[in-house]
C-alpha cells in the first residue's frame, strides 16, 4: 500500500506479557517516528528514527519501552512486562526527511487487562 | 515550556456554515505548525501546514492563520460538510535539533449537521 501500515490494528492482552507492534512505512521514507495517543489527548511523542538509529528516544516512558529498525525501513515497538497504564493507541508515522510532514498510519489499539 | 493547547474542545456546526477551529502555542521559537484531521479508528491525517514566516496560508477549503504576536493559530473550513467531522489536532514542530518533533494539542472534536 502507499500508507504507512501497522500491525496488529488491535491487541488484548494480560497484565505483565511482552507485546511487540510493528510499522511498515511509506518507501523511501526515512524518518520513522512513534507516538503513543491515549483516549481523548493528542499523540505524544515516543522515538525518532533516522535510518536505523533512534535519534531521539527521550519520549519513551521507561525502560520496558524499546524500539528497533534494524534495516532502515520496518520498525517494531517493543513493550516488556506490560501495566495496564500501557494501554493506548500507539501510532507510527514516517516522513521522507526529518523535518518534512508526517504521515500517520492507522496506529495499534493495545489493551492490557 | 512548549505546548500546544486549543481553545474549544468541541465545535458544532451546520452543514454548510464555515468553521473555525482555535489553537494557542507557548513556544515562539516554533517555526512550523500542522493542523491534522483524524476520524474515529484512524490515524492523524495532514491537512495544511504553515511556516512561522506566514501569516496565512489557503488550501482546498481550508485556511490556516497564523499571528505570532498573540501566539495563536485558526484552521478555517469553508462550507462545512458531514466528512469534516472529526476531531482537528494543530501540531507544533520544535526548532532547531528537534525540528522532527511534533507537539500536539488535545484536539476539537468538530460535529457537522445535516
């Protein structure tokens, strides 16, 4: 597709699991960005990419939040021993350079019980 | 510090009317700001954009204003219509080494009536 894709749309899963997001961005792009939106706010911001680094992971809450691009294009949002505080629509975007607009996927909806 | 904030949080309008939707910023180093649309279930969608070096830009129905004196931002819709609801986020882009970080506010929810 000519989106930004992320996978799974929704997940539900029990207090303390490990849960993995992925992103597909637009070809080409290589900025990635992750946001995390909770109900009724605007998205905030997670980690920045820049290729296969992350730029700028000064938005992740904690460290049971981890990021990789490993190949400069797919992106996984990695959450370790998951609060139900954690539970948020966790959106993916990419830009074709940094600075440029932003192009949103559809985001995760994760629900932690 | 930086932040994005909106005026209104819900805004409801007839099919027709033109809209007006208000966004306040506290930093005035920001040089860049974005309105986006998002609908129910989907993911923010770029609307129109605005450098800190204008003070009107216009597109397809939609105007955004821009006063740097008072630090306020208005995205304007022309003949509002039913696919226009949705919730309008202004987003700020931060200067300088964080010009890849958007700040955004809490959003308006904008209802059209037929």
């Amino acid at each position: 597709g000519a989106g930004v894709s992320q996978t799974p749309s929704n997940k539900v899963t029990e207090k303390g699991k490990y849960v993995e997001l992925r992103c597909d961005p637009i070809s080409g792009h290589t900025a990635l960005y992750w946001y995390r939106q909770s109900l009724g706010q605007g998205p905030e911001f997670l980690i920045y990419f820049q290729g296969t680094g992350a730029a700028d992971d000064s938005g992740l809450p904690n460290d049971r939040f981890f990021a990789v691009r490993p190949e400069g294009s797919v992106s996984t949002l990695k959450i370790q021993r998951t609060e139900r505080g954690d539970s948020a629509v966790y959106l993916c975007a990419s830009s074709l350079r940094p600075g440029q607009p932003q192009h949103f996927g559809d985001g995760t909806r994760l629900s932690i019980l | 510090g930086e932040s994005v904030g909106l005026h209104l949080p819900t805004l409801s309008v007839q099919e027709g009317d033109n809209s007006i939707i208000n966004c306040a910023y506290s930093n005035s180093a920001s040089d860049y700001f974005i309105w986006y649309k998002q609908e129910s279930g989907k993911g923010p969608q770029f609307i129109i954009d605005i450098r800190s070096n204008m003070d009107k830009r216009q597109g397809q129905r939609v105007t955004v204003l821009l006063n740097k004196t008072v630090k306020h931002l208005s995205l304007q819709i022309a003949a509002t219509q039913p696919g226009d609801s949705a919730v309008y986020f202004c987003a700020e882009r931060g200067s300088g080494g964080s010009n890849y970080k958007l700040t955004f506010g809490k959003g308006t929810l904008l209802t059209v009536n037929p």
